[in-house]
C-alpha cells in the first residue's frame, strides 16, 4: 500500500501546478557543537502533499531560508532532486534535534535518492553551500519546537 500512496503522491508533484501548495514558515536555530547558533526561516513541510512538492521549480533562496520536513514517524527516510533547480544542503535530524548525516550540495533534478542512513524525524534543506559556510557539522542541534529542543 506504501508504494502506491508514494507513486499517486509523486505523479501529483509532477502534474499540480508549483503555486498549488502552500506552506506555513517558522523560524528555528542550529546550534554547532562549537556553540555559535545560526537562525534561519523555514517554510515547513508536514502533509505528504507539501513533502512530494518540497523545494521542486523554485529558482533561487535566501541564504538564512530552508525548508524543515517534519514526519509522521521516524524512520530511514530519503530525499531527491527532481525538478530541483537549486542545490541543497539536506540535513537529516533525530527526533531530539540532532543532526545526523549532512548531503552537500545535492544535484539539481537528480533523481538518485538521498537517504538518511539511519531512522530521523526529519530532514533541513538549505540553500547548497550553507553547511560548509557556516560550518555546521553532524552533531549540531536543531532548535525548534518540533524537537523539544525550541528556545521559546
């Protein structure tokens, strides 16, 4: 049954038109292990309608904006680049914010999936290039409510 929800949820990225989903933004931090803490804000992907569409068509992105996937459930969850005109940084992050596998500078429309290798709650995409600038390695925590870890 999940490769049929996946399939119906991919053909409607490809035929709804780029201004059909819309999302809520929010603001979160990641702190580094080093302490410094980067804001950013964050459009937020939490229907599986909004996670098929992701980043797909949009051209550019400010360098302190991203988009948070949040799901349902933890587990290995993979990403990719179809009809992703930007590269990316994806973070991929454990349900209390940690950050555990970076992928830089992702290819644009590459369809080759980009796993997390290991079970998250989440993935973080940045504009490609914001990791290494920031210096922002696995390790670092997310600050959001999301993962209990928020600085409300």
């Amino acid at each position: 049954m999940r490769p049929l929800v996946l399939a119906i949820a991919l053909l409607t990225a490809f035929v709804a038109p780029a201004s059909a989903v819309e999302f809520k933004t929010d603001t979160l931090a990641i702190r580094t292990p080093s302490g410094d803490v980067h804001e950013f804000t964050v459009e937020l992907a939490l229907t599986d309608q909004q996670r098929t569409r992701g980043l797909m068509y949009r051209r550019e992105m400010a360098g302190d904006h991203g988009m948070l996937f949040l799901y349902d459930r933890v587990g290995l969850h993979a990403m990719w680049m179809a009809n992703t005109y930007i590269p990316l940084d994806m973070l991929f992050i454990k349900p209390n914010g940690e950050v555990v596998r970076i992928a830089e500078r992702t290819v644009p429309q590459s369809r080759r999936p980009i796993s997390s290798g290991q079970r998250v709650k989440a993935v973080l995409e940045l504009r490609g290039g914001t990791t290494e600038r920031l210096e922002i390695p696995v390790g670092s925590t997310v600050l959001h409510k999301a993962f209990g870890t928020g600085r409300d």
